[in-house]
C-alpha cells in the first residue's frame, strides 16, 4: 500500500513539474513576436507596414521600403483612415480612378475573423430564426429555436418548451421540397439583433449539397444552391456585410476558399492559398478594391492582397514567427474549447 501510494505521488509529482516548468519559463524567458501592422494600399501597389522604430517612434513604411509621413500614410489607405481624412478635410473624390464618397466606403469596408477556437468547440444543437422581413429597421430575437434532426427541422417555443409542429412541418416540407436531405452535415448562421439585415443560415444536408435557408414574414424561403462539378464543401461562414455582396464564406476538403454572391447565387474560387480553418486562423480587412488577408499558420504569418472584384491574388508578404517556447503539459489550447491534457511542442 505504501509503495503504491509512493508511485502514485511520485507520477503526480512529475505530472506537475511537465506542467508547470514550461509555463513558469515560457512566462518569464519568452517575448511574444512582434509583427507589424500589416495592409495591402491599391493606392501604390503595396503593402503598407507601421510599426515601432528603434527609437520606439511609429514609422511608415511600405514593404520595399519606401518612407511616408503620417499624412502620407493616412492618403495611401484611404478605405483604412477615411474618417481621419474627412476630419482633416483630405478625403479625395476619387481612388484608384474611381469615384467614391465616405458612404461608398463605409458600406464596402468589411472585417472578418475565422478561428478554430470557434470551428472546434462544442456545438449546443440549437439556434435561433429571425424575421428577415419585419418591415422593421431593427430586428427582434424570436421566442422560439430550432434544431435539425434526422428526419426534419423543429421549432421549439422557448416560454413553454413545446414543439411548434405546425411551424415545423410547413419548414421542413419546404426543405423537402427543394431536395434537402437530413440531417444537416453543416449550418452558419448569425443569430443577433446586433447587424443591419439578416440572410437566416446557410447549410449543407446530408449529400453536403448547399442550401440557403431564411423566414420571410413568417413563411419559409429555401434555396438549393448549385455547386461547380467536383466542389466537396466543408466549411460555410455566413457573412452578413453591409455591402449586402456576399451571402457566404466556404472552404472546400483541399482548403481552398470560395465565396457566394448573395444576389446571383454565383460561387467563385478566391486564390487565397489553401487554409485549413480546423488549424489556423484568418483576418480579412476588405474594402472596394482590396482584401488583406492574414494567416497566421506554423511559425509564420502570411498576408495576401487579394482583387476585391475578380478574387485574384495580387501580392502576398510572409513574416516569420518562430516558436520559441519551451513544449510541455497543457490542458487548453487557442484551437478549440476543450480541457484536456496534452503534450504542446
């Protein structure tokens, strides 16, 4: 017995040293990497870079090199810093030959975060319809939720935990109807009062054919959406934007990423090289005329310029961020939600 209970501390003793020595160290000995601020300018064909000088000063930079003043930089990225060039009174008429007012520019502007901390947490099973069509400027939460099972969708009122079959079964006869297949395999969706409109979800059934699903004063609006010959989804990211140009995000089983034009229905490949969104994580900072789209992958953080209209790759820039800290025993990680042990290098 005392032998076994000297074993036992003895593992747990070490258990606790490969936990808590990596971090002790990683805490004090090691400095995050700094990368720069990092945004692609049409305005010069580069990528503009700020950042902290030797002297703790801001610089403005463009990757090649070339110096700007802080004016000058703020002309560079006028999508970026039009509120400070309305201030100033500088904002042109017109950019990249196009003529544009500070409207234009706050309508086109979009950001959007794509993490595995998201993609790999659990999923609570149940989700919330708005009203696409109220006739109201602001949306209102509904008093019910859905959830998809095997051989449809139920709507479940909230006040009194009662299944609403009539809602249900008008739903799902619709989803039927333009060849959904239960259950579903994937679903986004944005359940918020807290945005301008809302396009209700974008799923994938159980052939991960691609549905966009929506209530519209009341009734259920089903779309199945054609795919190119070949294109296996795997991810959808309902965007939302205020531009109203995109209804979603995809990526594909190879990475590769996709978007789908909320009007025509039209699905184009972007050249933003292959992404595993399970595994790294991607900010996108669009405007009119260009995307700048970070990924942070192994030991690097690669930025693309990518064409705002035709989706093509116009620059790309890559920053070192080599892993300097020591591995060990950790039970949480930036990739998903889980508290499990596991060996981190």
């Amino acid at each position: 017995m005392i032998r076994t209970c000297k074993i036992f501390f003895g593992c747990l003793i070490v258990l606790l040293l490969l936990w808590q020595i990596p971090s002790i160290y990683n805490f004090f000995a090691v400095k995050p990497t700094d990368t720069p601020f990092t945004l692609y300018s049409s305005v010069v064909g580069k990528f503009a870079v700020l950042q902290h000088g030797e002297d703790k000063k801001m610089t403005y930079k463009d990757h090649t090199g070339g110096e700007y003043t802080e004016d000058q930089f703020d002309s560079i990225l006028p999508t970026f810093y039009y509120r400070q060039l309305i201030t100033d009174g500088r904002f042109p008429d017109s950019i990249c030959g196009r003529a544009v007012t500070p409207r234009d520019v706050q309508i086109s502007n979009f950001n959007m975060r794509i993490s595995p901390l998201d993609l790999n947490a659990p999923k609570i099973g149940v989700q919330q319809l708005l009203e696409s069509m109220s006739g109201r400027v602001d949306l209102t939460l509904p008093d019910d939720v859905f959830r998809i099972t095997d051989s449809g969708i139920e709507f479940v009122k909230m006040a009194t935990n009662e299944i609403d079959d009539r809602k249900s079964d008008r739903f799902t006869e619709m989803m039927l109807s333009k060849g959904f297949v239960f259950p579903a395999y994937r679903m986004s969706g944005n359940p918020t009062d807290r945005k301008e409109y809302d396009e209700g979800y974008v799923m994938l059934d159980a052939n991960r054919k691609l549905f966009h699903i929506k209530q519209t004063v009341g009734r259920a609006y089903v779309r199945a959406i054609e795919l190119p010959k070949d294109l296996v989804v795997e991810h959808l990211f309902i965007t939302e934007f205020p531009s109203r140009k995109w209804l979603c995000f995809m990526t594909d089983v190879e990475g590769n990423f996709w978007v789908v034009e909320r009007d025509s229905y039209a699905i184009k490949r972007t050249e933003i090289p292959q992404f595993n969104p399970e595994a790294e994580s991607m900010l996108i900072i669009g405007n009119m005329f260009d995307w700048t789209v970070r990924v942070n992958r192994a030991n690097e953080q690669c930025y693309y310029a990518i064409n705002a209209d035709d989706y093509t790759l116009i620059d790309s820039l890559t920053y070192s961020t080599p892993n300097k800290t020591m591995p060990g025993l950790k039970f949480t990680t930036t990739k998903d939600k889980f508290v499990k042990p596991r060996f981190v290098n």
